[in-house]
C-alpha cells in the first residue's frame, strides 16, 4: 500500500497474521481469526489514522499517531482503538440458530467467509476511545445492545439530545470525545455514517427491529439472521462508496 492512498476493497484479515490458519477450528467449530485485525493489521491502523487526521467539527484539527498496544492510535490526551461496525455473532450460545442457518445454507462457511471479508474493509471500520469499559467493550457486552452498530449509532444519538439509553453512563464518560463533534450531524458526518441515518439526522436507520432496547437484540430467526446479514453488507458497502467520493481513494476489483 502507498502511504496516503486507501483502497476501499482492502480485506484487513489479508494481513492479520495467520486470521484464516485453522479458522473454523477455533471457538468451537464455529469458527474465529487466530488474530484480531483491529489490533493486528497495519493496513487497518494506518488507513484510520489517514481518514481520520482531519478537521474536526469544534474546528480543532486531530493528527494522529500510529503506535502500538494501547497507543494504537492517539491524539493530544486521547488513545483511540478500532472496532468492527459489523457483527455475525458467532457465540456459542447462539450455536442453535447459527446451525439452522448452516442447514439452509450448502455453502455456509464460504457465505460466512466471504461476509468477513467484505466486513474487514476499512466501511466496516471505526474508532474509539480506548478504555476499559469503554464503548467498544460496553456495547458487546450489554444485554440490549449486543453488539449491533445500528442501536450502537442509537444510543450515541440519543447522547446527544440527553436521552438515557443502555450506553448512557459508558458515552458520558467519554464527553470529551463526542465534544468534539459538537452534535449527532458532525459525528455523523465525520465518520461517513449518513447511510445509517435519516437525511434530516433525526432517527437512525435499524437493520433490524424498533429499537426500543427491551428485548434480545439478536436476530431470533433463520430470516431476521440473513436480513441482519445483508443489512450489515449494504451499509458497508455504502459507506466504502461514500468513502471513496469524499476522499478520492482507489477502488480495485477484488
């Protein structure tokens, strides 16, 4: 890759080392990447640290700087970290639905495949604050959120208008972060988010449910599990698209 050029087909698990070395060995059968690209690829922290050193919204300017651990990526007072957008919830308790999706599907492991790597393109990318108990780690692990971008995207909008959420106390204790963007529009724009919401801001776009964060995020169905699939994939696809307009990158056929 030439420093300061991104191409937005870029599969980051291409050079994770060893990702797909006894893949679908790993976290049960259920398959998993022997290394994490949001630590391990060095194509993914540079292609953040490009996109990302810009003007912010508040006016100030952030230059990152690329280091290691958990200096991955930082800025003034700031430590920032990568984090998938997408997610194919391959846990263990979930086991049972993933198989009937496997039984509907021949070619399962190769949809699966071909799902991560589409999803490891830098649409599929963003950062975060890096903490413990930071938003990375408290969107995944709460029980209403689950890991889903789209009621992540929900509760940060909701942050702004100072409305309580599952992930109210964890985005106020990185105020200083979202100051930057001012509102819900210059977060939203930053980060090249404006496919994942309406075109007036004011309601973000769910891939899958209302959204009323009362009930089991996941999808509960062999269906509602392939339309959260494609959901994931049409916006990554979007976004790289957006991504490309806005930044003049490269888009190579794969």
């Amino acid at each position: 890759m030439n420093n300061g050029i991104i191409d937005i087909n870029f599969d980051f698990t291409s050079d994770t080392p060893n990702y797909w070395s006894d893949f679908w060995k790993r976290n049960n059968g259920l398959g998993a990447g022997a290394n994490d690209p949001d630590v391990c690829s060095k194509t993914l922290q540079n292609y953040h640290k490009l996109l990302w050193s810009k003007e912010l919204p508040n006016g100030e300017v952030m230059k990152l700087s690329a280091g290691r651990g958990y200096n991955y990526l930082t800025w003034k007072d700031f430590r920032f970290g990568s984090d998938s957008i997408t997610a194919s919830f391959r846990y263990n308790k979930y086991r049972v639905l993933l198989q009937r999706v496997e039984a509907v599907l021949p070619n399962y492991k190769l949809f699966m495949e071909n799902f991560l790597k589409k999803s490891y393109t830098i649409g599929g990318m963003i950062i975060f604050p890096k903490r413990f108990g930071g938003i990375n780690q408290s969107r995944g692990c709460n029980y209403y959120i689950k890991d889903r971008w789209d009621l992540t995207l929900e509760c940060i909008r909701k942050y702004y208008l100072n409305e309580t959420s599952p992930l109210y106390d964890t985005l106020v204790n990185d105020r200083s972060f979202f100051d930057l963007f001012v509102d819900f529009k210059g977060y939203v724009d930053f980060f090249y988010l404006q496919d994942c919401v309406s075109a007036d801001y004011s309601t973000v776009s769910l891939w899958l449910g209302d959204g009323d964060f009362k009930q089991n995020p996941l999808p509960q169905t062999v269906d509602e599990y392939l339309q959260w699939i494609n959901k994931n994939l049409e916006f990554v696809a979007k976004r790289n698209e957006r991504i490309q307009r806005e930044c003049g990158c490269e888009q190579n056929v794969i």
